[in-house]
C-alpha cells in the first residue's frame, strides 16, 4: 500500500510584532479616571473592559486601567453598560 500524501501544504502563520504600550512610549505615570475620552476607548461598545493583548497595555497600566474605568463608572463620566 502506498501512503496517502496531501497535496495541500499546512499556511505557516506569521505572527505580528507586539505592539508597544501606549501609556509606556508616552510616558505616562498614571492613568487619571477623568481623562474619559482614553477610558472610552479601552471600553467595548457593550460595555466590557477590553482585555489586555486588545489594547496592547502592559499589565502594569492594564490595572490602573481597570481602577480608573471603574472609578469613572462610578461618578457617571461612564456608562455601565453599552447602548
């Protein structure tokens, strides 16, 4: 018996360079609850803080991120839940 072989070759996945922290290339110290046009963007549209690799955040920042969205909420600069 011969063995079968796949004229169909496997797509080598080319992986993108990790894109460097926004808050690190512009220095930022720390990230203000007030500032709700930058907190606006690291929300999705329902509401839901975006994970880290989506914002291309270093984890340092994505906690003070989290803070500061959540602080927002609170104080009505942002909405709980989307539309």
């Amino acid at each position: 018996m011969k063995p079968r072989t796949d004229s169909r070759k496997k797509a080598a996945r080319v992986e993108a360079p990790p894109r460097p922290c926004r808050f690190t290339r512009d220095d930022v110290f720390e990230i203000d609850y007030r500032d709700h046009k930058t907190l606006g963007r690291m929300v999705t549209s329902q509401g839901k803080i975006q994970p880290r690799k989506r914002n291309s955040v270093s984890a340092k920042y994505q906690r003070q991120l989290k803070v500061a969205i959540k602080r927002a909420r609170f104080l009505a600069l942002l909405p709980y839940v989307g539309e």
